[in-house]
C-alpha cells in the first residue's frame, strides 16, 4: 500500500471527529485484558520495551509487542521500521478481536508518513478500543477522532523515560484504564489561570507542533470550534512556539474555540519566556486558558482523554469530564 486506502478521501468518512460531535468512548480493562504494543513513530529500546511491559503486566495485563515494534528503517534510523510495517501493525493490532486496547512504545518522528496507509475502514468496522500515546502520536489522536469517531487517551507511552520513572504517571493510566470514574477531573496543584474563566466543551489536541503541520491535509480536522483544546509540546524555542501559535491563528484554526488547557513545555527555554508567548498568542482569544496542568512532556504526565465532554474552570484549575473516559 503506498497512499491512502481507497475510497477514504476527504468526505468519505462519518464526520463525528469535530469538537461538538459525539465520539465513542471504549471499554474500560478489565484484569486480564490483552494490549498491544506498537511503535508508530521512532525506535524503541529493547531494555526500555521490556521494563514497560513488565508494568502493564503487573497490572494483570497481557501486554503483546506488535511484530515490528523493534523495528529500525534500514535508511532513516529516526524511524521505528518502514512505515508500511508500522501502520501494518497499528491495523492489525486494532483488527484483532482479541485485542482490548493498543498502547504506543514511544513517541518520536513518524507518524504522519504512516497514518494514510493504516486502513480506516477497517479500523471503523473493528468498533472502539482504548488507543493511548501523546507527542507525536498526536497525529494518530487527530486521525481516530476525524476517520473513526472515537475516544483515545493523551497518556504515556510505555517505554519513555515518565512513565517508567513516575508513579503518578503510571497511577494517572492505571486509574483511567480500569477505574475511569475515579479520574473524572484533572490537573495537578500546579495548575493556574493564564486567562480567566469557565468554559464547557469537548477535549482534543496534543502536541502543538503535530497540530500545526496537520494544517491543510486532507484530513485534517477544520477546527478546534466548540473544543477545550489541550496543548502541550517540546523542545521548541519560544520564537519557534510563537511561529507555531501564529499559524493556528492565521489559520482560523483556533476561532470559536471554547477553551484551552496547557500542558509542559519541555526543553522550551525559561518557563517564563514560554508563559510570555502563550499569554501573548492566547490571551486575546477571549477564552479561558488553564496553565501547567501536568499532562505531555513534563516530570508528571496525566491520562488526559479526548474526545469526551467537560469543563474548564480557569478559577480552579481543573478539567472535569461529564462521563468517565471508558465506559
């Protein structure tokens, strides 16, 4: 397969992806339940994929690699396989009817090359599973909500450095995965009003960056219109996040949004250099804007859902969701 899946141009989907459209949200694990894990984007260390699966499995998981997920592209070493074998294993996993959820290794480079040739309809016709990644996988999160309608969860790959490190990382998955009612609203202590106020909404977003460069594909979703978008990303300079934010304003991409929630800001020069840019490029929206949340690339990575209703409380620095993540 070297495009798009046939007949899956703009138009031909259900149309559901959209901040004030229904998506479906999976089923919660339950102990024994069987997760695959792929590699969509870079290459995964051997030593780190061992360590994470070993978690999954102490949570009574049965955690399976998909048969890439250690792959390398024999040219390009910042690629974890050819991208037919990655979107191979992301259909194949999601077809599986034994298969309960699918779990990213780690994040990286890689996803939009892979995205049009995983096969959508396929994917559509498995129904919903849980779909958990962030960074890169951005890309894929935008892909499940615009092509198939569904739920996914912005929470950490398996073999990055957070989740193998930080309790409350893993804790933040463990208790969205099989307790979802537990988790309804998010934000750590950190978290603080950059602009005021109290909006209701649907999440999705991600990484910035991601978001950005999905502007003008075919299938990008048209805006972030009624949404409580989440952002977050990493290593990008202030003016780099300026140029980003710009583009999403220029683009209209941004108007009628209802709220935004901001993640780290890893790597990205001086927080309050960051804060500057963001108070600067989303301040006059006229929205609330919920600071230093804990989701994305920082120390601690909450299990934040997309796709599901809520609210921000800018005052209270929270996101609480109508409904649980997983049903």
């Amino acid at each position: 397969m070297t495009g798009p899946v046939p007949g899956m141009g703009p138009g031909s989907g259900p149309g559901p992806g959209l901040p004030g459209g229904g998506l479906v949200r999976p089923p919660r694990l339950r102990p024994g339940a069987r997760v695959a894990i792929v590699a969509p984007s870079g290459p995964v260390p051997e030593e780190r994929l061992k360590a994470g699966l070993d978690i999954l499995r102490g949570w009574d998981l049965d955690a399976v690699p998909a048969p890439h997920v250690l792959d390398v592209h024999p040219d390009l070493g910042y690629l974890a396989g050819t991208d037919r074998d990655r979107a191979r294993d992301l259909t194949e996993a999601w077809c599986d009817p034994s298969v309960d959820a699918v779990i990213c290794a780690r994040g990286g480079y890689g996803v939009q090359r892979m995205a049009d040739l995983v096969d959508w309809r396929a994917v559509r016709a498995a129904g919903p599973k849980v779909f958990v990644g962030y960074s890169d996988v951005t890309a894929l999160h935008e892909a499940f909500a615009v092509r198939a309608g569904l739920v996914t969860l912005h929470g950490p790959m398996i073999a990055a450095g957070t989740f193998l490190s930080d309790p409350g990382t893993r804790e933040s998955l463990r208790a969205t995965l099989f307790a979802p009612e537990t988790v309804r609203t998010l934000g750590l202590d950190t978290a603080r009003a950059l602009a005021p106020g109290r909006a209701r909404g649907v999440t999705l977003g991600g990484c910035v960056s991601i978001l950005a460069a999905d502007l003008g594909t075919p299938w990008a979703r048209p805006s972030a219109r009624g949404g409580l978008l989440l952002l977050e990303d990493v290593g990008e300079e202030p003016y780099r996040l300026d140029r980003i934010l710009t583009q999403l304003l220029r683009s209209g991409w941004l108007d009628g949004v209802a709220g935004i929630g901001l993640g780290s800001w890893a790597e990205c020069g001086p927080y309050e250099e960051v804060r500057a840019v963001l108070a600067d490029r989303l301040g006059g929206l006229g929205v609330p804007v919920v600071e230093e949340m804990g989701f994305g690339h920082g120390e601690t990575a909450l299990t934040m859902p997309l796709g599901v209703p809520g609210v921000l409380d800018a005052e209270e620095g929270t996101l609480t969701l109508d409904v649980p993540a997983l049903i």
